[in-house]
C-alpha cells in the first residue's frame, strides 16, 4: 500500500511539473529525459522487492535441498560400502 502511494505521488508530481513548465513555456524535454527514469524506478520498485524474495527462496532452496541430497547419498554409499565388506 506505501508503495502504491509513494508511487502515485511521484507520479502526480511529475505531471504537475510537466504542467507547469508547459504553462510557462519553458523547456519539458529535459524535465520528461530527468524524470523518466525516476518514474522507471518508482513503479518497478515492487517488482525488483519481489524478485528478491524468489531469488532467496531459490537459494534456499537449492541450496538445503542439495546439502541433504549429497549427505543423504554420502551416507547411503557409506552404508552400502559398510554391507559389502560384512559379506
């Protein structure tokens, strides 16, 4: 929700600028090259939040889920080996 907001404040602001440059006949070029990627930032903000959270979740998950598989196989092939050498 403070992400919508923030993001809807930049926005407005934005345009207002844009409004008022455009009213005093002044240069918006440079103004739409400044606050494009401040726009870009702001509205992708939620994105890259989230693509951290999957990008931890991915590590989590090879990560532990691989420990325990090689543990697992470590102490399955030491276990066979242990039966072989009974026989």
């Amino acid at each position: 929700m403070n992400n919508k907001i923030l993001q809807l404040g930049i926005f407005v602001t934005s345009v207002a600028g844009y409004v008022v440059l455009s009213i005093f006949s002044k240069a918006t070029a440079e103004f739409v090259t400044l606050i494009g990627p401040v726009l870009g930032a702001a509205f992708l903000m939620t994105h890259l939040g989230k693509q951290d959270q999957v990008l931890g979740q991915i590590q989590e998950q090879t990560n532990g889920v691989l420990d325990k598989r090689i543990e697992d196989g470590v102490l399955k092939a030491l276990a066979k080996r242990e039966d072989t050498d009974t026989l």
